[in-house]
C-alpha cells in the first residue's frame, strides 16, 4: 500500500512542475470550453455547481478505445471504486460488478442498471451496443443513490443514449474485425515426457503411441467482427436516431460463438407551441450463443487427459478412448460435442411526456414496459454423459414501470431551488419452466427431440411464477446559495409486496451538503485554482433482493409421488419456515469528500472517503427441530460493514494545437468486515456457524476431504483464507515428499474447523488501481489502459493437483512436478500466493484522416486496438485476473478452470456522412 501512495503523491508533484499558470487570456478559453454540463442525477438534472453528492460522469470522448463486447466494459478502469469482472470466454456477459464492494452476503450487490430512464439489471446491457452510448453517470454514495430507494442500495450507474440533432440526415458507420489467438498454457508433461516419466518411476500406463497436447487440440482462431450503423437528423422542433447493431464473436475454444443483434430507436418532439415535450424510445436485441457447459471438467481433462491418447475417435468403436481409472475427467474432444447453447431475446420501450406549466415548473409522466426471453438448451452426449441428457428450460421476465413527477426550479439573484415529489409503481412477473430427459439411444437428435430419451427424472421437471409489487414516493430538494452553498435532501419510501404487512414499507432518507469554496470572493487571488469543493452526505438505502416474492407466506411444494390405488399420486410438503417479521435489509452510508481544479482545469484531483453499515442483514440460519418445522430460517439478524477511501487525478501536462497527453488514474482503498450473525428471534437466540466455507476445492483426491479453502467469519473480511500451515515438505521415506503441517494448537495435527488453522489472507483486494494514459499528435491518438489490484491473495488449487505426482499416471501433471516429486495434495497455505497485479488491458493506436472538399463524406478514422497486452506479477499460475469480487465458490480459488490466455487484434473504421 505504501507503494501505491508513494506512486500517487509522485504523479501530483510532478504535475505541479509540469504544468505553468495559464494567462487570463489562456484560462478563459479553456474554461469556456468545459461547460458545466447538465448531468441527469438520478430523476433530477442538475449541473456540477449544483451537486452536493458523489456522482461522476464519463462521455464518450473518455471511454475506453477497445473492442468492447458490453458497455460497462466501456467505463472499466475509470471509476475508482467500480469493479467490472468480464466473463472469462469473452462472450456479452459480465461475471460480477461491484460498486464499492459486496455489502450483503444474500442481498443483491449489482447497481441498478438505467438506460434512458428504464430500471434494469445487467441483463439489459446486451441490449445496448456501445457505440450508441453517449454517456454515463455513476451515483455511489447514498446521499444520491437515495433517490432509488432500494434499488440503488449498491450504486446506481445510468446510461444516456445518443440522440438525433437538429440538420440534416446524418448516417454514420462503426466497425471492426478482430483476430484472437491463446498464447499461454499451462506446461504439462508432453507424450514423450509422460511415457519418460512413467517408465522411471515404475507406473503401470497405457500407451496409445501418439503425443498429443489436448490443451491445443480444443482450441481454435478466433474471429469477431462488430457493425453499428445509425442515422439521425431532425429539426427545431423535432429529431429522431435509429441505429442497428451486430456482432459476432468465435471464442478461442472451439465451437464457442456469439452473435448479437441490437436495435435503437428514439425520437423527441415538440407538441402544441412547445407546451408538451414527446420522448419515445425503444431497445432490443436477439443474441444467440454457445458456450461451454462445464469450465472445469472441459480444462482439467485438456491439461490431464493422457498424452499418448491419439487426437481422433477409435476407428474400431467410433467413439472417444477414455481413461477407466481416472473419475474426475473426460476426454477433452469429446466434451467439445457438448451442445450449451442460449438464445435470449429482450424488448424495452419508454415514454416520456414533459408538460411545461409554468415558467419553472413541469409535470414529467413516464412509462416503459421491459420484456425479456431466455432459452436454455442443453445435450451431453454418451461420450461425456452416462446414457446422455437433454435439458430445456424457458425463463421469461415482464416489467412494467410507470411514474408522475413534478418539478419546480427558480433562479433568484442569490438563490436556486430545486424541488422534485414523484409518485412510482413498479410491477413485475417471472415465470418459467424446465425439463430434463436422459437415457438417450442415439446421439443424433439431442434436444431438439425431447422424446429420444426414455426417462424424465420427476425432479428433472419444473416450473414457477413470481409477480412482485413495488409502490414508492420521493421527495427532493436541492438548494444553493450564491453558487457557493449546496444543500440536498431527498426522502424515499418503498413499499414491496416480498414482505409481511408489518413491514412492507421502508424509509430511506438523505442529506447531503457541499461548499464551493473556488466561489468564495478570498479565492480570486488564487488564479490557478478553477475549482475547489468539499462535500459531505448520509443517506439510507434499502434491499430486498435476497428474498423471492412470497418469502413470508406459508408455502407448499410437491415433494414426491406415492400410489393411490392404481394411479399415482402427488404429495405436498410445507416449502420453508414461515417469518412475517421479516423486513427490509438497510445500508448506512457516510461519504465525504473534496474535488480540485488547477491551471485552467488540467490538473484536476478528486477523494472520496465512505463509510457504510449494512444492518438487518438478511441471511439463512440453520435452526433446531423442534421449535422449528424446518432446520432453516430466513431472519435479519446480521450486519456488515465497508469502507475505503477513493482518490482519482487526471493530469494534462501538455496541451497545443498538435499534441495533447492526458494521464488519468484512479487508486481504491477498500476494507471489509462482517460484523456480525447472530441475535434473537421470536424469543430463541439464532446463531449461524462460526466457520462457514465459500470456496473450495474440486477433483481426484479433495473430494470428501480437506478442500476448504475461502471462508466467511464474523470478525473478520469476507472471504478470507482459513487453512493449516505448511512448514515446507518433508520426505515420505519412499522417494517422495509431502507437506509438513504445523501443530498450531498442541495436541496433534488436525485440519478439522476451529483446529489447526489460520487465518492467512483475504481473497478481496485492499486496493484498486484504474489508469488510462492518452496522446495525440496531430490526427495520431495513442491509448493505453492499465488495470491492477492488491493486498490479496490467490490459492493455486491448479498446481496442488498438477504437482501431485500420486496421480500420475492417471492423470498428467506439470512438467516440473517430477522434479519435485511431491506425492500430497492436502491443502494447505503451501500454495497460498500473493496475488498482486497490474494487467496492460489494451493499446489502441488511431488515426482521423484529414479531408478535404468531400461531398457526403465527414470523417473518417482508423484504428488498430492489441487487448490483453500482458500481465506484470508474481503469481505462479496461468493468471491473476480471477473471481476476487463474487462471494461464490470460486472466491479466490484458482482451481483448474481458468480459462486460456489470449490475446486480440482488431482494426476498427468509422465513417460519417
């Protein structure tokens, strides 16, 4: 940590030599250029002069250059506190995002997603294509994220889509063509190394004759292209955008693929002399993909599957050779048959009517309705799947959203008022169903045909529905005095059908205040400070995305089959314990912070320090039997808390009419602490265990053992490393070596919980680092992003099965595991390793072509983008760049399912007409 800091105050020292007071003359125009843009915080528009909260703004000019799959991917690296984990095959889909950390262990911790004023989730970007985004607008701190109620408890980030301009038809044309190849593997024995091997040490194998590396044999180029077209016009009272989009991807796994198709319409006009302003809008898009059905299984047997295997089917047979002894795996080229495949179609309109009462005050209604199909279709042939199995399943999701706001601003001399009171309903249906058949006696049909397996398990069919209710009320008020002095209050209060009638509605307020001291008529000396602002704020945010819709009624759920006479019959069983008490889950949150402006706005710094507690937590609690029906209970008894302080700085050191360098970064100190589980319910004290596993391990030989590894503790960060500790490894008196585990409690070794076991690190880093570096020379522009992250730690689950030798020669292990020889695979912190990291995400170089006396063609630039450059670090596997932000299984673990490193080249055109 003291690194980072040291590199942060080194950049500000040398921007302050870098850059020269600016004359009057010089800081005139500049600041004239940098209008005080009006930014859509949330339901409210407002001007930086204005705001009191935490919110940033990122436009087009500063997003990222590289081929961007989804949008977020656009702002990732550029928002200190925002954590965007992209998938690992590179499809359009996100991992995780995280707004200032996981601040619920069952609650939703994705920020609300809003386009155009439509509430959606992740889900909804893939709808977007990227290059219709005009800008976006990140609320973190809950002096903003209020105004959402408990849709914003973890952040809200609001995108704002491009629209027509008043002129004629403009057409413009967006494109790309990218090449991805794997360029780093894991380094196991090849054919002649394992027949080597085996022979030496006196192991019994098959030899089939060949050499074959499996890892290469299941991979592929990978070809991605991208296509955006949009035209947009419009005139004085009128004006309309309509663009469509594709992309299609091939992953550098075989048979891995994407295509998607985006669609954007918007047009706003102007009706009865200006009285009422028309906004209509609609989005959608069709994708269609196929991915892999299990990363682990399909990457462990490519890295273990024998060598000597040959890379085509047994002639003899048809079908693939397997390996009898070794469980865990599956000949890779055969799980290449697995068909995994999803189509998701998403379809979103809006209205907004905006009726000019009076000189200052308007009547805003709006209204938008949210459909959404997913199809999951998936067949696992005999090669991988006893007897084969097909499964279907149809997930649809509807949501209608309609609210009422009156809005009132006034300037007068001194003072501006503005005020908001919004009436909101929000209704929502899910339902679905899914059917699994196995038992197949040909391949050939898969899941197109249903009925080419003979048995339907009776668990193996299902079906649900869910239509929850939301009915919410704001109110906001922001006032500033003489441009000088912010004050914000906003009072938010939902209503959710999920909870029992005692406690339906939460009530979630926030202030904020903010002084403009650059206003101040002391500062006028100071020529070089354009802006100086402090701000402070509290607020309340709600969550209620931990529980399903009818969480505190009495529920049943068929449990079985049992034969009534000659016909069979369907029992019934009650669903969970029933908890009408309980209520909303609350986060707390403090912020505070400061914003500087120098030399004409180019050096500009930006510190946020945060401070929120999550109480009520939601959270499921193994209970006794009796008093309870069930040995589960859903209650709010926990809390959790975070905090950390984020620092961003943008530097132009030089700035002329030919070059231009601009380095922006933003670094992230964040903490962790749950604070606590247990409490009383209904008279019985409710505790949760004191170790509860998150992550482990998978495979030969941690099955039914051991592999524990990440855990959740009260007292300490989410997610941390709970192992036994190695003292080095020690001969087994048979030419081999095991790991020596410290007795840290007398009496014995034993790995049991609460035994001989430490605490040895966390999986969530402490600190985040975002940087972009850009150049222009001319009508050259370079951009580089750099993204890194410390103070955590990864536990190399891959080598401790790789350097196994015992399961040799079931299985392949790594090249330098003979020399080792390690014959163990207890877990243990032996292979717990700093995981520390700066990841060169991409280096894009562009080129706008000048052009001169063109009759329809406006602009044109090309450019040329190397994504996933290189990773500076220690750590000994593939990569560093895994889950440290999702609590799931995965947490910290990496564990034979970490995805090929590859690398891709794109040139991209753009024109406009």
């Amino acid at each position: 940590m003291k690194k980072e800091k040291h590199f942060l105050t080194t950049c500000i020292i040398v921007s302050s030599f870098c850059l020269q007071p600016l004359s009057a003359q010089e800081k005139k125009q500049h600041t004239e250029s940098i209008p005080d843009s009006v930014l859509n915080i949330g339901y409210a528009q407002g001007s930086l002069i204005n705001l009191s909260g935490s919110v940033e703004r990122i436009t087009e000019q500063q997003m990222n250059k590289e081929q961007i799959t989804n949008p977020l991917e656009a702002i990732q690296g550029r928002v200190a506190g925002l954590t965007i984990l992209k998938s690992s095959n590179g499809m359009a889909a996100l991992e995780s995002v995280r707004m200032r950390g996981t601040t619920s262990l069952t609650s939703g911790n994705d920020p609300l997603i809003i386009v155009d004023g439509v509430l959606g989730d992740l889900t909804m970007l893939t709808s977007i294509y990227p290059a219709d985004i005009e800008s976006f607008t990140i609320l973190k701190d809950a002096s903003e994220t209020a105004q959402y109620g408990s849709r914003g408890a973890s952040g809200v980030i609001n995108i704002v889509t491009k629209k027509g301009t008043a002129g004629k038809t403009r057409i413009n044309y967006s494109g790309s063509f990218g090449i991805a190849h794997v360029y780093r593997h894991l380094d196991m024995l090849s054919g002649t190394e394992y027949r080597r091997v085996a022979t030496e040490n006196g192991l019994h194998f098959l030899d089939k004759g060949y050499d074959t590396d499996f890892q290469k044999e299941i991979e592929q180029t990978g070809l991605q292209q991208n296509h955006n077209i949009a035209f947009y016009g419009g005139g004085e009272t009128s004006n309309y955008r309509v663009s469509l989009g594709f992309q299609n991807r091939e992953g550098v796994v075989r048979h891995e693929n994407m295509k998607l198709f985006t669609s954007n319409m918007n047009m706003n006009q102007k009706l009865l002399d200006g009285f009422i302003d028309c906004e209509l809008g609609l989005f959608g898009s069709v994708k269609r993909n196929r991915t892999l059905f299990d990363y682990q299984k399909t990457f462990y047997s490519a890295a273990t599957f024998n060598p000597t295997y040959p890379n085509h089917k047994n002639p003899e047979t048809g079908g693939w050779d397997q390996i009898t002894t070794a469980s865990q795996i599956t000949n890779p080229l055969a799980w290449m048959e697995v068909n995994n495949q999803n189509a998701t179609s998403y379809f979103s309109a809006h209205a907004r009517l905006t009726f000019h009462l009076l000189k200052d005050l308007k009547l805003v209604l709006f209204g938008s309705y949210t459909y959404s199909d997913s199809e999951d279709s998936q067949y696992l042939p005999t090669s991988v799947w006893a007897h084969g199995q097909a499964y279907r399943g149809d997930r649809k999701s509807e949501s209608l959203l309609g609210n009422l706001m009156l809005t009132y601003r006034k300037h007068k001399g001194v003072h501006f008022f503005d005020a908001l009171a919004l009436g909101e309903l929000e209704k929502d249906i899910y339902k679905g169903f899914y059917t699994t058949v196995t038992n197949f006696s040909s391949d050939e049909t898969g899941f197109d045909n249903l009925q080419g397996g003979a048995l339907r398990p009776w668990e193996g069919t299902g079906s649900y529905f869910e239509e929850p209710h939301l009915v919410s009320f704001l109110g906001r008020v922001n006032y500033t005095f003489d441009n000088r002095y912010v004050l914000t209050l906003n009072a938010r209060t939902d209503a959710s059908s999920k909870f029992g009638k005692n406690h339906k509605w939460g009530f979630f307020p926030s202030a904020s205040i903010a002084w403009n001291i650059s206003e101040e008529a002391f500062m006028k000396r100071f020529r070089y400070i354009d802006n100086l602002k402090i701000r402070m704020g509290y607020g309340l945010a709600g969550n209620q995305a931990g529980i399903d819709s009818y969480t505190t009624m009495a529920l049943v759920r068929p449990n079985g089959i049992t034969p009534t006479g000659n016909a069979p019959l369907v029992t019934y069983e009650n669903l969970r314990n029933i908890n009408p008490n309980l209520k909303w889950e609350v986060k707390r949150t403090f912020n505070a912070g400061f914003d500087v402006g120098l030399y004409g706005n180019r050096l500009l710094l930006s510190v946020n320090y945060y401070n929120s507690k999550t109480t009520d937590m939601l959270y499921s609690y193994n209970v006794s039997v009796p008093p309870f029906a069930h040995n589960t209970l859903l209650a709010n008894l926990g809390s959790m808390r975070n905090s950390g302080t984020e620092i961003s700085i943008g530097i132009t050191p030089l700035k002329t009419q030919d070059m231009e360098l601009n380095i922006n970064a933003n670094i992230t100190f964040q903490q962790n602490k749950l604070l606590s589980l247990s409490g009383m319910h209904n008279g019985e004290y409710v505790s949760a265990s004191e170790y509860t596993a998150i992550a482990g391990l998978n495979g030969a030989g941690t099955h039914g053992g051991y592999n524990n590894i990440v855990y959740q503790i009260v007292g300490q960060p989410l997610g941390v490393f709970y192992l036994p500790h190695c003292e080095g490894l020690a001969a087994d008196g048979k030419g081999g070596y095991t790991y020596q585990i410290a007795d840290l409690n007398g009496g014995g070794v034993n790995l049991e919980d609460g035994e001989d076991r430490y605490i040895a690190g966390q999986a969530i880093p402490k600190t985040l680092l975002g940087s972009n570096i850009s150049f222009r020379y001319k009508n050259i522009d370079i951009s580089l992003q750099i993204n890194g992250a410390f103070g955590h730690k990864i536990y190399n689950g891959t080598s401790l099965s790789y350097m196994n030798m015992n399961s040799l020669p079931d299985y392949n292990v790594l090249e330098k595991a003979p020399k080792q020889m390690i014959k163990d695979q207890t877990a243990t912190d032996y292979w717990l390793e700093k995981g520390d990291y700066v990841n060169f995400d991409y280096l894009t170089i562009g080129w706008t072509i000048p052009l001169k006396h063109t009759r329809f063609l406006k602009g044109v630039r090309l450019a040329g983008t190397v994504n996933n450059l290189g990773t500076i670090s220690s750590y000994s596997g593939l990569t560093p760049l895994i889950n440290s932000s999702l609590a799931d299984n995965t947490l910290g673990v990496d564990d034979k399912r970490t995805y090929p490193l590859s690398r891709t080249y794109t040139i991209s055109l753009s024109l406009n007409f």
